[in-house]
C-alpha cells in the first residue's frame, strides 16, 4: 500500500512532465516555423537586391532619373520594415522551458543552440542597419552590417544580404578595396543567387570607375576639371576631396560638391550646400536641382520637417509643381519606418543595451514625431524666416529664406486610406487586390502591400465613396470597409454585411 502510494504520484509526475516538454517542444516548433514564414514574406530580401543594383548603376552613372528614385524608395520602404517578427510569446514560461529541453537535446548531438532573444536583437540590429542605409547614412550602416557579420548570427540567406550591403555602403564611403573583398566573397559563396548577380554588377562597376580615374590620374588635367571629371565618372569620394580644394565654385561645380556630399553620406553638408545654391541661383539650372535633391532628402532620406516645407515651397515658386506633385505621391505611397518608433517605445529591460546604443548612434534629429537620422537646419525664427546654418563659414554667417505661403496643391489627391494593425497607413486612388496580396494605385506609382496585417479601408474626406467591384457581380458604394479575418465587413443601409477578400476585385473612390 505505501509503495502503491508514492509510485502513483511519481508516475502521475512524470506523465505531466512528459505532456509538458511535449508541449513545450511543440511550441517552440512552431515558434521556430512562424519565424521561417515570416522570414520569407516580410524581409523582401530578393527585392532588396534587385534595387540595390537598379539604384548603384544609376548613382554611379550620375543620372537625375527622379521618378525611377522615387520609385526605388517607395518598393524599399517595404523591405525590412515590420512592426514585430513573429517572436510574441518567445518568453512565455513554457517556451522557455521548451528552448532548454530543445537546447539540451541539441547540445547532445553537437549542435548550436537556438537563441530566440539572441534571433530577436539579431533582427532590430539588422533593420536599424539597413534603416541608416536607405536615410544614406552609410558610414554609420557598414559598421552595423560588419558587427552582424562578425557576431556570426542569422541565417545563409540574411548572411548573404549582409555580406552584399555591407560591400555597396563601403564602396560609396571609399572603402573600395574592403568593398571589393566583400563583393568577391558574395559571389563566391552565392554563386547563382540574386546576391551573387547584384554583387558582381557592382563589382563591375567599381572595376570600370577605377579603371577611369587611373586613366584620368594620368591626364594633363587641372584640379578643376580632374574634380569634374572625377564627378561624371561617377567617383564621388575623390570629386569630394578636390572639389574642397578649391576655390570660387560656380553654381554647377557647388552642385557637384554637394551631390558629392550626399552620394558618400554627408547629408548635414550636403542640405546646407543645396540651400546655399537654391538662395544664389534664382531660377538657374543648378537651383532647380539642387531644391530636387532637397525635396528627397527631405520627404525620403529622413531629412527632417524643415527641408521638406522649404523645398516643397521653393518647387512652388520656381514653377517646379510637376516633380512636387511626383515627390508627395511618392511620399504618401512609402510605408513609414516602424524601427524608430519601435526603439524609441522599446520595454523590453533585455534589449535595453542594444536600444541605448541604437538611440545615441542616431544623432536623433526630430522629425514630425521624433524620428530623423540627420541633423537638421535650425528652427524659422518668429519673423517666419528659415534661419540656415551653412557649412565653412563663421558661426553666426546664416542665411535667411522667407517662407511663402503653404500650398493647397494636395488636397484631395489621396481619398482613399488602407490602415495596418500596427499604425501604417498606406493611401492611393486605386486598389487591385491578388491573392495574398493588394497593389495601391496613384498615378504613375504602384506599391504592394500584405493584407494579413490589414485593419481597415476607408475613404476620409467627407463626401467621398469607396465603389467595390467584386468579381462576378454589380459595383456598389459604401464609405467604410473593416477586415477580420478573410472576410470585408461594412454596412450597407441599415444591413451589416461582409464578403470574402478573394471575391473584391478592385476599390476605387467615387
């Protein structure tokens, strides 16, 4: 009887411990999977690549091709650029427990360890990364990638997107031979992978720029037009370097001075150069250029609040409302970057060091609601002028700029507004929907967007109707759409309604 007694309870535990670890096991199994799904559909990391090719072939060739940039940083603004990655729960008591049940198996067979922390740091270091790449902050950006690579974390296929970016930031810091290294070993170890293609573009062209300046070095050329020359040749690192050796720029030689500037990451340099010639020029070339340079960096490179009103207000006043009106559809097509926000509000007491060191790389000039990557013109005084300060000169040489007023060009150019759970808000005049998928139109540009994260569609101006085109059907109007699940709920009358995603073919406004 008392054996009977104490071996009941043993079996008792020991049944409930195996269901436990079971269940433990399964658990972080399917963590394990969901971060694997997740991986393919938010990281983008093949787009990434094909744009990086796109963009290197068109910043070396020095072409203004605006529209195709804008373009580029819409689709990119997609790539790296999620709330969260699918690791809720990854600290749950029995997800724990699972890890060091699966941990301790492992570590049997000579295996690594899992590290889901580890994996979770791993990925806000690796979005912030490429964050400082796309706001062209590519000193700062090759640091982080060089630190992910050396920490040896992350999968073949997140290595190979380090390894390749890592190579594009420094060959456009003059890192060319530490570039080219890292390239070669891209294509080596990826061979027939979209890394290895875009790799080897690259590399092609850092081979044909140096071929072209060791044949300009062995010109008779004078420093002026070796600078020129070096710009057009698409070695922007030297240009820079000659160009501050002289002196009495023209307009279009200070164009290239900046451009120079912004090609190799000095943005703070390159703003206050493009203000200077904007305030010089007039209505010449080099202003007009110089104030679309402007209108980027402002409203996509994270330039701040204050150069994107005074860029957008110039556009106005040298007639340039066509490449304005490109520049703010755009900007309403580019999904926000959630990473800022996401360090920002960070209370995770575990990744509290990794956000620390993130906050004070950022140099944190505000913008809108405190993101920004770059230092940004001082505030307009109370006379309503932007005071600007302008680089190489005495501290309190400023320039000021009187403020015209805003214009009402946008109104009522984007009514129709798709809300994400996690705050984004993506506009456009027009949705085709696919089958996981939903393509936002406004004008010329498109951008694909998931709908697994969506919360709502709806049209805000008052007056206005969204028109839902089903796919076997007649159109009808309503002015609100809700999602759940897979399902479009609304009300139309008095009558509340829903219908399968997969059924709306398109949505349009009224």
């Amino acid at each position: 009887m008392n054996r009977s007694r104490i071996i009941f309870p043993v079996i008792l535990f020991l049944v409930l411990l195996f269901a436990l670890i079971t269940q433990s096991i399964v658990s972080v199994t399917l963590l394990e999977l969901r971060v694997q799904i997740a991986s393919e559909r938010i990281l983008n990391f093949e787009l990434s690549s094909r744009m990086l090719k796109t963009r290197f072939r068109q910043m070396i060739s020095g072409e203004d091709n605006l529209k195709a940039e804008i373009k580029m940083n819409v689709l990119e603004s997609s790539v790296l650029n999620f709330d969260s990655f699918e690791l809720e729960g990854s600290e749950s008591i029995l997800n724990r427990f699972g890890v060091i049940v699966i941990n301790g198996v492992r570590r049997l067979n000579f295996k690594p360890p899992i590290r889901l922390q580890e994996d979770k740091e791993f990925m806000t270091t690796l979005q912030y990364a490429f964050f400082l790449e796309r706001n062209r902050r590519y000193d700062a950006a090759h640091a982080k990638y060089r630190q992910l690579i050396d920490g040896s974390g992350g999968s073949s296929d997140t290595m190979g997107f380090l390894k390749l970016h890592a190579g594009y930031c420094g060959a456009l810091t003059g890192k060319t031979d530490e570039a080219i290294v890292e390239l070669e070993q891209v294509v080596k170890e990826y061979a027939g992978t979209h890394y290895a293609e875009t790799a080897q573009l690259i590399l092609d062209i850092l081979r044909e720029r140096k071929q072209k300046t060791d044949k300009l070095a062995s010109s008779s050329l004078s420093d002026r037009e070796m600078a020129v020359a070096l710009f057009k040749a698409g070695n922007f690192g030297e240009a820079l370097n000659r160009f501050k050796k002289l002196e009495s720029l023209s307009l279009d030689e200070q164009y290239m001075l900046s451009r120079s500037n912004e090609e190799t990451g000095n943005i703070k340099d390159a703003i206050a150069g493009y203000i200077d010639i904007v305030n010089k020029g007039g209505g010449t070339d080099p202003a007009v250029k110089s104030n679309r340079r402007l209108m980027l960096i402002g409203n996509f490179y994270n330039g701040g609040k204050e150069v994107r009103e005074f860029s957008q207000q110039t556009a106005v006043k040298l007639k340039d409302t066509a490449v304005l009106q490109d520049v703010q559809e755009g900007k309403e097509l580019q999904l926000k970057p959630v990473i800022v926000e996401k360090l920002l509000n960070a209370k995770d007491q575990k990744q509290s060091a990794l956000v620390e060191e993130i906050k004070r790389d950022m140099d944190l000039a505000m913008d809108d609601k405190g993101s920004g990557a770059i230092p940004r013109p001082d505030l307009p005084d109370a006379a309503g002028r932007m005071r600007v300060d302008l680089p190489n000169r005495p501290e309190n040489s400023t320039t000021s700029i009187s403020r015209p007023p805003v214009p009402g060009l946008f109104a009522g150019s984007f009514k129709l507004a798709l809300k994400f759970r996690d705050g984004r808000v993506v506009r456009g005049t027009r949705i085709e929907f696919l089958k996981d998928s939903a393509s936002v139109f406004s004008g010329e540009y498109e951008i694909s967007v998931p709908t697994t994260n969506l919360d709502r569609i709806e049209a805000p101006e008052p007056g206005t109707m969204l028109v839902i085109v089903p796919t076997s059907g007649e159109p009808f109007e309503i002015s609100l759409l809700l999602v759940q699940a897979d399902q479009f709920s609304f009300k139309r009358g008095t009558k509340d309604e829903s219908v399968p995603i997969t059924s709306v073919k398109e949505i349009r406004v009224k």
